[in-house]
C-alpha cells in the first residue's frame, strides 16, 4: 500500500515498544460485539493505473464544456483560468498546508487572505470582507442571520429575482419561519420588494444580475430600506460583472454576498466553490467566518494573522456568530492569483469581452422566429420565453451537442409561468461559432 | 539527553525550514498592492466592441484601484508567499484532531479530467451519468463503512455536515410531533462548533462532564436524559483520542428517551474499516472528506462533510441526491415527501468526491483499516515513547489515533503549553494541537495519522524528549522567544483584535515639507 510507510518488521518493533501483544490491543476500549465483526463488501487495494482507469470510464460518461457550444449559467460560469493558477494552487506549501493557526510559519497563507480580502473590498467598494465562505448561496443564508443580529429584527424578505436555489437555502436554514418572505419569481426584471419593507424588517435580499439576467437599480432598494431601519443585502453571482457594472458598495449596501467562483475556479458540478462576503466596518463583529488582520511580530516585522476569533465557535461556543471553521481557502487563492493576474485593467477587459459576447448571443437569439428576449438590460446572462416547454427543448438540443443553457422549470418546477422560459449564459469561451450553431439547431427545433 | 543536530535534513524529510528571518533565500515580501498597478496584467485578452450597451446607465463610474502583475511577477509573488508556510509535504504535522495524512497527487490528477472539473451543475442530468455515478460510488462506500442507511453527500464542510445532521434530527421531532424537545446535551471535552451548531437551530446546550477517565459516563448522560432533549452530540472517538467504551450504552439511554445519537466524525480516521458507527447505535454523523479521506486542506479549505443517516433519518435527507430509476441515474432536486430542502446551491463539493473516491479506490477496504489501524499504532507509539518525559493525564489506556499529554511536567519550569510548541517549531515540526481539549490543563494534542514513517516519529520523540529535558534544565527563554528561525517570530495578536486592519489602505499621499 504505496500510502502507507510500515513495513511488517517496524510494526511489531512499535507494538513491542508500546507493549501490546497486537494491534487488535489497542483497540481494547471498543465493546467486543462491535469490531470487526464484519466483512467489508469493498474492493481491495489497487495500483495507480488502475484507479486511474476506473475513473477515467466514469469521467468519459460526462459531456464536458470544451466538447461543444456551451451557454449553460445560473449561477456557475464557465470561464478560462490561466495556467499559471491551476500551477500555483497545486504547490505543496498552498495544498497541504492547514488552517493558519500559527502565524509565525503561515504567513504565505495569511498574507494572501490579506490581499484576497482586500482586492473583495474593493471590487465589492465595502469596507471589508472576510477570508471566504462555502458559497454564495451558504453566505447568502449566513447574510440573513447577520442582518438579524445587527437590526434586532425578524423580516427578511427575498427578491423574486435571487437565484432560486439561494432561496431555497435561506429556507432551510430558517425552517418554519413566519418572518421569510420569498417574492414570486420575477422573470421580466419586475419587482415589488420596496413595498414589502416595513419597521419590523432586518433586510431585503436583491440579487444582480438577477437570476433571469436582469440589472436591478440598487440605489432605490438601499433608500428605501434605509428610511425604515433594515438593511440591504447584495447577492452577486457572476463577480466578473463587477469589472463593468458599479460596485453594491458605492449605491449603499450593508452586506454583500457574491459566489466568486468565476474568478480562477473551475465548474466542477457545483462545488467547491468560493462564497465573497463583505460590508461595513461598523459590523465585523458580527460577520460569520474567519478575518485575517494585520500586527507585527516581536522584531516589529509587519505579519498577518486571523484575528476577531471572539466572534468564532472555537472561542465562543454556543455564543458564536456560526458554527463556520473552514472556508474555501485553497479557492479563495485561486481567486487572489486569477484577480492578482488580471489586475484592474485585465479585470474590466474581461468583463467586457463577457458583455460584447452576451450582446452578440441576445442579438442572434431575439431574430429567431418564435423566440422573445425578456431582457432590456443584462450582463453576460438573459431570458428567453419559447412558445413550447424549456425542459424538453434543452434535451433535444443536447441530443444536437449543444448545452443550451437551464430551463427555469428545473428551478421552478411548481411554477407554471416559468415553463417556458431559458436563461442563458455566454462568457469569454462562447464564440460566434457556438453562437451559430446554437442558432441553427433553436431555430430548427422550434419550426 | 542531547540532541544529535549533526546531519539534520534541511531540504526535503522532517525539517520545514531551512532559513531564519530575513535571511536572503527567505526574503520579505511585499504585498500585491505594493507590487502591483491598475496598468500591469498578466493576461491577454481582446478590446471588446459593444455597439449597444445593455447595462442600463449601470456602468462603474469609479476606478477600483485593483494591482495587476505580469505572469512572471504573479509567479515570483505567489512561490516565495508559499515558502513561508509549513505544509505536510514539508513536514510532520502532528495537530491533534485535523488529521493531517498525506495527500496523493493522483487525487490532483484525477479531479481535474474535464469530464469533472468541465462539466456545469446544471447541464442536462443525461450529459453528466458518470457524475452521479461517482456520487453513487462514493456514497455506496461511506454507507458500507459506517454501515448506515443514507448518506446526505451535499454538506460543504465537517460543521456544515454538524448543521445538516441536527437539522434532520429537528425535522425529524418536528415531524413527529415532538417539537418541545430544545435541549441538546454537548460533553465538555467537545468541539467548539458542536454546541455552536445546537445553538445556530436554537437549541439550549446542556454540557455533559467528562469522567476522570476522560470518557463520557453513561450515568452522567442518563441523569441529563429528560423528555426535552433532543439529541446528544458525541465524539467518538472523542478529542482526548479514547474511544467511547460506554458509547453502544450511551446510545441506548438516548434512544431509550426518544432522542438522537449525533456523532462528531471528525476523528473517524481512527476506526475506518474496523469499527461501523452504525453498529455503535448512531443516527447521524458527518465524515470530513479533508482529513479521513485525504482531500487537501488547502490552507484553510474547502472540506467536504457527509453525513451518514440511520433507517431513522434518511427521509430527511436533503436535496439533490442520486436515485437510479429505470436503468438510468437521476438527480432529485426537488423536496420530496419528508426532505429537509436544500442546504447548498449545488450538488455539493464535487470535486472533493472525486479525490475521495481516487482515495478509497487506492486503498481499498483492506488499505483502509490497515491506515486506521497504522493511525492508532503511530499515537500510540508515541505515547509510549513520550511517557516518561511527559504527563499524561487519563492514565495508561491505550490511545486511539492521537495522544495527549497535559502540562504537568512543565510545572515550575516558567515554560507553558504555547512556549513548548512554539519551540517545536525551531526544530522543523509543525506545533501539536494546544490548549484543547478544554478539560486538560495545558492541553497537548497530538495526532501523527498513519503517514509518518517509523523514522519520522523517532525523530520526533527525540526532539520532544530533548526540549523536555531542556525545559526542566530552566533553559526558559529558549522556549519563551520562540520561534527563532520561522518566517516570523511571535505576532501581537492583542494589537491585531484591538485596533483592526483588514485590508490594505494606499498609504497617505506625503504632505509637502513646508518651506
């Protein structure tokens, strides 16, 4: 077992140094009926090329991204990572390394949660963010206890355009709550999530882009739940759009939530993922995670270490701001290097090539007979309503080679309204051949 | 005794670091910012046309001040960052309760194939069969292992996997009209996010106390046991490295009184493949893929936190989850009948599956209780080697996967738990776990895992063996300056908590001197 380091010899010479007659002594305190008294139905150990074999079968049975056009979103976005990224993370100091307890030999990992948490805040324009989170749709969850904590207040109340399954992971966590309030799936950008705040809510919850695509006018939600004490809590879930559109910071969010795995992280069917949370200073003490801060060392050297742990649960127990321990670190340097790579020049360049080739993709699709585009405003994402069910649509499409994005049914399958609507996505990948092509096979299918 | 410093590896093998602070082959690095501009980027890409903008009038009107580098510059920042942190592939890492195994590269290899790093969560369930497949595998093992009826693969981490496990208890009571039950009884020796889970679903925390043995008597839970309590959240083995010998008893008395037997799994490295949690009477428990199963741990994640479910739990499992139906395999995303709903965007940590599975795979069922067995063999050859020069505190029991000592054997000398480990570092190993758990004093909490070799944990003893001594000698500031040959040496945690600074801020543009 290429794993393991003991040779037969060394471990009777550990066991006669421990004094145990056998390995099966040292597990003494375990009641006799319940070890080993098994066979385990498992395979047994196998060589390198095996494993590698199995797992290449099962990899062959998935259609990946690069095998054809791809405009699949909703939440996860298929974008180039450099190189260099991907190199970098797999570097034994960065992989292997844990929890950045003792400072004095983590400071590579503190240092660059410094800058991780710094290039959040700014492109976020809040005062800070802390070392990560899971993902958005967690951190949007750990968004809405914040905000009760801060406020004192029960009411939360969700935009009809927050990501669906962000909804249904704030549900979760507050079970059973009087106090939730989830708006109707908003699909043509509508919304009436201002009228909903009164003296008695903690925050309002906008997405945007929302979930179909649409640009919310943050400026007005941040007024209005201003006036009446809650506050505002900003989801975004495609954080190249940050390059381009203008920071929830700057239009007055009190939290902001963001999934970033766009920026140096692959798709990987959902996880792990990197959840962004940011907000002002007034409220760090009550923000979930881990902060990484800056002091110096006994010769006054400036280093970094986590900092605030009075918030966490290995200090404060049943006390604590959440129960979180690990974030998404190796994720969130990902992230740093990809952003660190792009640098505010490359940033906004990237964001927008993502919005050149949406317009491109939403121009192609509106001049398709029978397809309308619900979308006056977007990003790198849009809606469209078809004149038969989205579900069936995309299967054929996907017989034709084409992932030509996510039926909302599959989100809202209760919602009749939304049967026959696709969101779409296109980044920096999509190309006016996949855009061709996707044209092609939507326009013949829905003839 | 003295230690033989002739010859000690500098490179490669036990020793992390080569370089005191400062030297030249360790120099300091500035920040990103401090490097970096608006201007410099180390990518490529096209000036994009866009005739007609769809932003709305919602476009940045500000610059973000966001430091780019060039590929070389970002290469050269992010290798000498990386030189500054001890990691496993440099060295021992003997933290109690992490379980710091080695982390094959296969599983690197494996998980970026673009048939699963490339594939979308959301693309049609027919394009993605060998995800689920793999998912199924990799369930189909943990269940076979632990011996359980369910497992929710969704959760993002160990605590995530705590949070899942007692939100299906509540949804289970809930759903059995048994929602008065709002105590949950935590022991003292616990983790600390145990009773900060009970606490997040608003359960009342009632502390169970150890017995001198360190263990949980059945007795003590009995007592706590009322028709309130909901569930007791047990370690097993607990953070002392014992295993529970009451722990089938214990459960019994649980469920005797209508309640749910949580275990914390996070020390299941220890009895994989030899001990079935679901023989031992538990309902739940969450399996840390990032320490049993050898996923990275990234310098602080992302983890990976199953939970296993009894007969009892498993229709509350979360959405998705993978059914066969028909000869095909499909994901059910939606709550159906008695499911708690969804606690992930996604389908959970899938790239963790996979370096799993390439684990378990690798090991196979025979590897595995062998590596439980190598883990149990390595802590306690350690106790029996530090024995004499140490204190331990709950007597001469056979350890598990960890062995702790208490700070007697410093008494009197001016050296504390913290100084010791921190003098541990100046020698090449990565600090034990310190101060925890809270019921010894000056707690010190080591677990090698079944990686290091039987030279490795040699060396090891010998250097603790040899601080002992030194400790003992009164040769005190050894201890109390260090480190002195780490990156750093100790960092004023005070001032960092007392006066904030969490991002970098440009610094103030120099007023002119005045004339």
């Amino acid at each position: 077992m290429r794993y393991l380091p003991h040779s037969d010899a060394e471990r009777a010479e550990m066991l006669g140094v421990i004094g145990a007659s056998s390995i099966e002594a040292l597990f003494s305190a375990v009641p006799a009926k319940a070890l080993k008294t098994f066979d385990l139905n498992l395979p047994q150990h196998s060589p390198e090329y095996l494993v590698e074999a199995h797992m290449k079968a099962l990899a062959g049975k998935n259609r990946a991204g690069s095998d054809g056009p791809f405009f699949v979103g909703a939440g996860a976005y298929r974008h180039h990572v450099p190189a260099t990224v991907d190199h970098l993370i797999q570097r034994s100091e960065w992989l292997t390394a844990y929890t950045p307890y003792q400072p004095e030999i983590s400071q590579g990992t503190l240092q660059m949660l410094f800058e991780f948490q710094t290039q959040v805040a700014k492109i976020t324009s809040m005062d800070v963010a802390n070392a990560s989170l899971y993902d958005g749709s967690t951190g949007t969850a750990e968004a809405v206890l914040m905000a009760r904590r801060l406020t004192r207040r029960n009411k939360i109340v969700l935009s009809g355009g927050l990501h669906p399954h962000y909804r249904d992971v704030v549900r979760s966590y507050l079970k059973d709550d009087a106090d939730l309030e989830c708006l109707s799936a908003s699909p043509e950008g509508q919304g009436d999530i201002l009228d909903h705040i009164d003296e008695t809510t903690a925050a309002i919850v906008i997405q945007t882009p929302d979930f179909y695509g649409h640009l919310r006018n943050l400026k007005t939600a941040a007024d209005a739940a201003h006036a009446k004490g809650a506050l505002l809590i900003v989801v975004v879930t495609e954080i190249v759009s940050l390059g381009l559109l203008e920071s929830p910071g700057a239009y007055g969010a009190d939290i902001v939530v963001a999934e970033g795995q766009s920026i140096g992280n692959a798709l990987n069917f959902g996880g792990p993922y990197l959840g962004l949370m940011a907000t002002r200073k007034e409220f760090i003490r009550q923000m979930p995670g881990r902060l990484c801060g800056e002091t110096v060392d006994a010769d006054g050297q400036r280093g970094f270490v986590l900092t605030l742990s009075t918030r966490e649960q290995h200090i404060r127990r049943e006390k604590a701001t959440s129960n979180i321990c690990t974030n998404s670190g190796l994720c969130a340097l990902a992230f740093s290097i990809h952003m660190g790579l792009l640098g505010e020049a490359g940033f906004t360049k990237l964001a927008r090539l993502n919005h050149a080739r949406a317009c491109a993709l939403a121009d192609a699709l509106a001049g398709i007979p029978g397809v309308e585009l619900l979308n006056k405003t977007f990003f790198n994402e849009m809606t469209i309503r078809v004149a038969v069910p989205a579900a069936p649509l995309v299967e054929a499409l996907a017989a034709r080679g084409i992932l030509a994005g996510v039926p909302v049914s599959r989100l809202e399958p209760e919602n009749p309204n939304v049967a026959n609507l696709l969101v779409l996505a296109a980044t920096e990948l999509t190309t006016d051949e996949d855009i061709a092509a996707l044209v092609a096979a939507l326009t013949e299918e829905l003839a | 005794m003295s230690m033989n410093t002739q010859g000690r590896p500098t490179g490669t093998g036990t020793s992390g670091f080569a370089s005191t602070s400062g030297s030249s082959m360790l120099p300091n690095e500035p920040l990103l910012f401090e490097i970096g501009d608006t201007e410099h980027s180390g990518v490529d890409l096209p000036d994009a046309e866009i005739s007609t903008s769809r932003l709305g009038g919602f476009e940045r009107k500000s610059a973000l001040d966001l430091a780019g580098l060039t590929e070389p510059e970002a290469m050269r920042h992010y290798v000498r960052l990386s030189r500054l942190n001890h990691s496993i592939d440099s060295g021992m890492y003997p933290l109690g309760s992490c379980t710091m195994k080695h982390n094959p590269r296969l599983n690197e290899k494996i998980a970026r194939l673009p048939g699963f790093a490339d594939i979308h969560p959301l693309q049609p369930v027919s394009t993605v069969q060998g995800a689920l497949e793999l998912m199924n595998q990799l369930a189909n093992w943990l269940m076979t292992l632990t011996n359980t009826a369910a497992v929710a693969l969704t959760p993002k981490a160990g605590a995530h996997g705590e949070l899942l496990g007692m939100m299906a208890i509540k949804a289970a009571q809930d759903a059995a009209g048994q929602s008065h039950r709002r105590i949950v009884l935590v022991p003292e020796s616990a983790h600390g996010t145990n009773p900060a889970t009970a606490a997040f679903l608003g359960y009342t925390v009632k502390p169970i106390p150890a017995r001198d043995d360190g263990t949980v008597d059945v007795q003590a839970v009995k007592d706590a046991l009322s028709p309130d309590v909901a569930a007791i959240m047990l370690t097993n083995p607990n953070t002392c490295g014992l295993f529970e010998p009451q722990v089938i008893e214990i459960a019994q008395a649980v469920h005797d009184a209508g309640a749910f037997f949580y275990c914390d799994g996070a020390n299941f490295n220890a009895i994989m493949g030899v001990v079935r949690p679901g023989d031992l009477g538990i309902d739940a428990m969450h399996i840390n893929l990032h320490k049993t199963f050898s996923t990275p741990h990234g310098g602080g994640g992302p983890g990976a936190g199953p939970v296993v479910l009894s007969a009892a739990l498993a229709p509350f499992a979360p959405v998705p989850f993978v059914r066969q139906h028909a000869g095909v395999l499909e994901l059910v995303e939606h709550a159906e009948g008695d499911s708690l709903g969804r606690i992930t965007a996604f389908q959970g940590q899938m790239g963790m599956y996979v370096r799993a599975l390439t684990y378990m795979l690798s090991h196979g069922g025979d590897g595995l209780a062998q590596a439980a067995q190598d883990a149990v063999l390595n802590a306690n050859y350690i106790k029996a080697r530090l024995a004499h020069a140490f204190s331990v505190p709950f007597g001469d029991y056979p350890t598990m996967h960890e062995a702790l000592f208490d700070d007697t054997f410093l008494a009197g000398t001016g050296v504390t738990t913290l100084d010791f480990s921190k003098a541990l570092i100046d020698e090449g190993f990565h600090p034990m776990t310190m101060y925890f758990p809270l019921v010894v004093h000056g707690a010190m909490l080591i677990e090698p895992t079944e990686s290091e070799s039987k030279q490795t944990l040699d060396r090891f003893c010998e250097v603790m063996e040899e601080l002992a001594a030194d400790a003992k000698a009164g040769n005190t500031e050894r201890f109390t300056a260090a480190p002195m040959k780490a990156p750093r040496r100790r960092l004023d945690e005070t001032r960092a908590a007392r006066s904030p600074i969490l991002r970098w801020e440009r610094p103030e543009e120099l007023p002119q001197a005045a004339e």
